[in-house]
C-alpha cells in the first residue's frame, strides 16, 4: 500500500493494519475461511485473535503505513510512522477487534443463528 503521509489516516488504512496484524502468519487466511463457515464465542473468538496476533510484532518501510500489533489487550496500532505502543493510542483494542475480526471475515455469534431460528433460518 503507497501512502502519501499528506494524505488523512484513513478507515481503509486502519484496515490494511489490522488485516496485517491478523494474518502475519502463514495459513492466517485459510484459518480465517474456516473460522467464518460456524458461529464463534466471544471467548473462542479471543483465543483466535490471540494466536493470530502473537505475542508482539509490526512492520512497515518508507513507502507503506507502519504498524504494530500485541495480544495482551488484543491492540493494534497503526499510522504514518512506526506507532510507538507505549504512547500512541490503539487503532483497534478489546472488543473494537473482535468486531472488527467479525465484520472483516463474517464471523458469527452463537446468539445470532439462534435468533435467525426463530424466524425459521432466513
């Protein structure tokens, strides 16, 4: 991704960001396929960010938006230069990525297919 650090932070370039931090890893896309085709617990879905994310780990270069990533709190960073995680806010935190992890890969809520039975599994 070029930037042009003129340019506004975007929504897309949080995205690229977290899309990064969460499948630095080989078989990330593939694991997030299948994690998307069943409903996931807050819980379940926790433990699979964590282990996609890692303990701690980032990248970017003078031509792409930096970025850095931890589990413990399940954060993501992002911006124009490397985000220093001890004083830049997170892009991403907590819920804020596990909503962003079902929004991105469709992954469902128990909850929501057993409100989808009750009106016969639209």
């Amino acid at each position: 991704m070029a930037i042009d650090t003129d340019q506004p932070f975007t929504p897309e370039h949080a995205e690229y960001c977290f899309r990064r931090a969460v499948c630095s890893m080989a078989g990330a896309k593939e694991r997030w396929t299948e994690r998307a085709e069943r409903p996931m617990t807050d819980a379940e879905l926790t433990e699979a960010l964590r282990y996609e994310i890692g303990e701690f780990g980032g990248g970017g270069g003078p031509d792409t938006v930096d970025y850095a990533y931890q589990k413990s709190g399940l954060k993501i960073w992002g911006g124009w230069k490397w985000p220093n995680p001890h004083t830049t806010k997170p892009l991403f935190q907590g819920t804020a990525t596990m909503a962003e992890a079902r929004r991105l890969f469709g992954i469902r809520k128990p909850s929501d297919d057993r409100q989808l039975s009750l009106f016969g599994g639209m």
